[in-house]
C-alpha cells in the first residue's frame, strides 16, 4: 500500500472512531416471514451521516453467521433474497445517497463517481468507501443476534468495497467479489470502456487539464493497494468482455494481489457468470461459513 493510501485509510478509520455508531433497529412486519425477522436500521457514519440498512435474522438461538451484501453502483439497495437467510444473519447496507439513504445528499447515476473529483475534501466516493466500513461497525454493534463468522460480497463497485472492508477489518472470514469495480486504478482510465467507468472518461472529456487530479483523487481507492491486506479467502469472479466494472487485465491482478483467492474467468461481460456463478457463489459461502 502506498504511502498516500495507508494515510487515507487511518485518516478514514479516525473519522470514524470519533462519532457514536448509534445503531438503531425497526422491525419490519411486512418483510419478515415465519422464519426470520426483518429490521430497518439507522446508523452512523463519517460526518454525522445517517446511513440505513436491512437486516434479517433466523428464528433460534445463535451464534448466527453473517452475510453482509454490499451495494453496487446504483440508486436502490432493496432487500436481497438468498436461500442462506433462514441460517445466516443477512446486511444489506446502502451508502450515502442511495435511496434510504438520501435525506442530505441524493447519489446521481450516472455522476456519483465523479461527484466533488476535483478535490479530495468534496469527492464523495472516498466517504462512500468509509460507509462500507461502517457497515462492519453497525454489524457487530446491533444487539439483536449473536454473530459467528461473518462475509462480505458484492457486485461491481459492491465487490470493490466488500474486499476494501476485508483488507481493513481483520475478522471478516469470507469475501465473494464478482467483477470489483476499478475505480483508482490506471485501468479506469482508460479511453473507450463502458459505464459506469466511463464516467471518468466523460469527465476528463470536458476537463481535459485535470486528467492528473482524477487519477490523483481516486488512487487511494484502488482494490490492488488493497488487495495484499486481505487475510480472508476471496472467491473472485470476472468477465472476459468486462470494460464497464473490473477489466480482465485488472480482474487478473488483483487476483494475484489477493494471498488466498480462487479466480473464476467467464465468457460473458459484467455479470461476472451470472446465474452459473451464483450457485457457485452460495455453495462457496455456505462452506466457509459452516453452513449445512
């Protein structure tokens, strides 16, 4: 991790030690079934931000193991089925600007990436990263199931932060990443890809002269600083066709990068295998977090 990097993320993890997570849980009657329950809940993040979260949680007694499904590049985070949900504890947390999340700043897609760039102080994708800490913290501070191993996964800019919180939080056992998002890596700036990376290009476009500000701005949020940080195993997914998320090359990478990852290459694009991958990907976390 370079110099700059490891100053940004202590940087992060100070903002954040400083505020009160203040986890606060609902009910939600209409979602929850006879099998588990599910909550509405508030937290909070860096700058007084208050972020907003699914949880669901089996019926019995725990300790429970915990998926937490990260969010991609988009405007709604809904409640995400999954066939572990009547074992596993299950987050799904939003970031700021995502619906539920909204009430101060509302996320523009596209436009978020390049939101406030040309400064490190207003560029809302470093704060969108602390969020996704953040989630680890309301995870282990709600008081309404005990935990046993806990994973993280996500698609795209999801899978980016999924393996940004396992490099920075050491008791994450599990990390399914399809196609991680690029952002901060020279890979995303390449002239050409598809969205939402080409919002970088679109940017520098119509600033040409700050080409060295983006690359600057986004550098600390590039997964391969990251990557060698991460203690848990990674179940990696990309597509060959894949310019809009995680290029092959960079999906390459990081795989490299990352000291215990299981790499699968598909024929396809950003769906990182789509369904072929997902029955993977379930059987995959099931294993890691001792699930029958």
């Amino acid at each position: 991790m370079t110099i700059a990097a490891n100053l940004f993320w202590r940087e992060t993890e100070a903002v954040l030690a400083e505020l009160s997570v203040d986890v606060r849980l609902h009910r939600d009657d209409f979602y929850s079934q006879p099998d588990w329950d599910v909550f509405q809940v508030r937290y909070t993040s860096a700058d007084g931000y208050r972020l907003f979260a699914w949880l669901s949680v089996p019926h019995g007694d725990g300790p429970f193991p915990a998926i937490v499904r990260m969010p991609d590049y988009g405007s709604v985070h809904d409640l995400v089925y999954t066939s572990l949900r009547e074992q596993a504890v299950v987050m799904n947390p939003t970031y700021r600007g995502q619906r539920q999340s909204d009430q101060v700043f509302q996320a523009k897609y596209p436009g978020l990436l390049t939101e406030g760039i040309e400064d490190l102080e207003s560029y809302v994708m470093r704060r969108v990263f602390a969020d996704a800490l953040r989630s680890m913290d309301a995870l282990t501070g709600q008081e309404q199931a005990e935990l046993g191993p806990v994973a993280f996964m996500g698609a795209g800019l999801g899978g980016a932060l999924a393996l940004a919180v396992a490099a920075r939080r050491e008791d994450i056992h599990a990390v399914a990443a399809n196609t991680p998002m690029a952002l901060g890596n020279p890979a995303s700036l390449q002239p050409g890809l598809a969205y939402p990376l080409a919002e970088l290009d679109d940017y520098m476009r119509l600033y040409p002269a700050r080409r060295d500000v983006v690359k600057r701005n986004t550098a600390d949020l590039d997964p391969i600083t990251l990557a060698g940080k991460i203690t848990a195993p990674v179940l990696l997914s990309v597509g060959i066709n894949d310019t809009g998320s995680c290029p092959l090359k960079f999906g390459e990478e990081l795989a490299e990068k990352i000291p215990d990852c299981d790499l699968r290459v598909y024929h396809g694009a950003s769906e990182g295998g789509g369904h072929e991958h997902a029955q993977i990907q379930i059987s995959w976390l099931s294993d890691k977090l001792g699930l029958g």
